[in-house]
C-alpha cells in the first residue's frame, strides 16, 4: 500500500464506494479539503477522481479491514511527525 504524503489535512475513512448516485459526497468531502480514504472491495470508476487512497479489502471480512485500518492509522501517523 503506498500512500500519497498530505501534510496537516485531516482524513475521513469511508467505508463502501457506494453507488454513482451517492457521488455528491465524494464531492463534499473533497470540497472541504479532506484526505478521503475508501475502505471497499474494488476501485470503482467513477470514484477515481476523488479518493486519495484506497484500502481494498472484503468487507465481510470484519478482522482483515480493522486490521487494514490499523495499518493505515499507524502509517498516517508517521506522516505526520
């Protein structure tokens, strides 16, 4: 997983790429200058343009996405410092 270096901008974690109709949040969230990473089982298309990470991972498979998760939090926060 490499991660793209932003600097004091906060990150939101949105769980699913939804459907095309649910983009006007994709849009919100990049309007107000957050870092969006998308928990989902696939890159979705009409996402690309908007997610700055991608964490792809079965979503039934509760353990593997937490630790996913875990795994991001941690690397953000070396970022950081």
């Amino acid at each position: 997983m490499r991660l793209k270096k932003v600097k004091n901008k906060q990150t939101i974690l949105l769980v699913h790429a939804m459907s095309p109709s649910k983009k006007f949040v994709f849009q919100k969230i990049k309007k107000m200058g957050l870092n969006l990473v998308c928990l989902s089982k696939e890159k979705t298309e009409w996402a690309l343009p908007y997610v700055d990470q991608w964490i792809l991972a079965d979503l039934q498979n509760h353990k593997e996405c937490i630790e996913f998760i875990i795994i991001l939090t941690l690397l953000l926060s070396l970022e950081i410092q």
